[in-house]
C-alpha cells in the first residue's frame, strides 16, 4: 500500500509539472475588430482599420515567457481588419514607432529578438538604428527553443488580409533608454496595398489613446 502511494505521488506530480509546463506555451490572444480597440486608425473610404494594443503592463504581458521589458522591448499586438469585399496585401508592410521626441523605431526582426535574449553584444536596431552583426547559420545559441518558438509564434506574420476578417500579431520595439516611448507617441503603417497593388493612404495610430483608455498618461 505504502509502495502504491509513492507510485500515486510519483505520477501527480509529474502531471502537475506537465500542466505547468504546457501553461508557459504562448498562446495568441483573439484579436476583436481593429475598430475596437482604442488605439486605431480607420481609413472609411478605403475600408481597412489598423489598431495597435500594447503589451506594456506586467499583467497582459504574462502571456509571454520572455520578459521582454527587461530586454528594452515593447510587444505591440497589431490588428488589421479589412471590411472591404477585396483582399489586402501585407507583402511590403513597414511599421514604425515614432517617439514624442521623434525617434524612429522599427519594428524588431526575430533575429534582433534572438541576438538581444541571447545576451550578444551588438547588431541590433537600436532606435531605428542597425548596427551590422554576421548572424551565424544554425541554432541561436543563447535562445532556448521554447523562447525561438515564442518569438516565430507570436510575431506579426499575415501577407495578406481576407475579405472582412482580420489579422492579428506582435511586433517588438526596441524603446530601450526611452522614458515613456508611447506618450505623444504614433504607430505609422506603410506598404498596405489593395488587390491591384495599389498602396492605401499611410495609417498613424495615436497612441495616447491607448494611454488615455487605460489610465496610465504620463509625459
């Protein structure tokens, strides 16, 4: 009996380390309209709203294993909705922060996410500037596979957007050594293009509404 005990515990707790584990899997949030998210730029006429929801406090940011504040990145979840009866394109997409103070910041590439968690010095964009880094072929020494999976997973991927539906991802921005990048702050999209290639008027999303929405202005 005592044997069929320590067996019993044995399992449990393997099973509650295997739920723990399967816990730390990131899971895409579900992406509501672009219109409803406070932070939004909706081009009527055109028929396409992009929206831009920050993963800035520790609490929405729990869904990431990587903590990636602590690294000088801000995950942003871009949604980009087209009601419109055409599809979108997302091939020549191009996002930027733009601080109050005018900073330019691009949106992060997997291999400066891996460089930066890996704790390598160098090549990566730091406000909107690249510094040249070789980027070794193979595995990404430093970034454990559950953190490269992470990243593949959660970054902003769609080439294109459906008739009346929508796309949803992160992207990273490098906002390390800036106070209070989102204040005054505005997310500029670039490289939509409708069905004839045609590109869309650029979208600038605010993003002191998003800051206003949730209580937390600060310049």
């Amino acid at each position: 009996m005592r044997l069929y005990r320590i067996r019993f515990l044995v399992l449990l707790l393997a099973f509650s380390f295997l739920a723990f584990a399967k816990t730390k899997d990131f899971m895409m949030p579900k992406a509501s309209p672009a219109i409803s998210y406070p932070a939004h730029d909706q081009h009527p006429n055109e028929k396409m709203t992009i929206a831009a929801d920050p993963y800035d406090m520790a609490d929405k940011a729990s869904i990431f294993q990587i903590k990636y504040a602590e690294g000088g990145y801000l995950p942003v979840f871009m949604v980009f909705t087209n009601d419109g009866d055409t599809p979108v394109s997302m091939k020549n997409l191009q996002v930027e922060l733009i601080t109050h103070n005018r900073d330019k910041i691009p949106a992060a590439t997997a291999e400066d996410l891996c460089r930066r968690f890996s704790h390598t010095k160098g090549g990566d964009s730091a406000n909107g500037k690249r510094i040249p880094l070789p980027i070794p072929s193979g595995p990404k020494v430093g970034v454990k596979k559950g953190q490269r999976d992470e990243i593949s997973d959660s970054m902003f991927a769609a080439e294109a957007v459906a008739p009346h539906e929508s796309q949803a991802g992160f992207m990273f921005f490098d906002v390390s050594g800036i106070s209070h990048p989102l204040a005054g702050g505005r997310i500029i999209v670039t490289g939509v293009d409708d069905a004839k290639g045609q590109e869309l008027m650029y979208f600038e999303i605010p993003m002191e509404n998003y800051l206003t929405a949730s209580g937390t202005s600060s310049h």
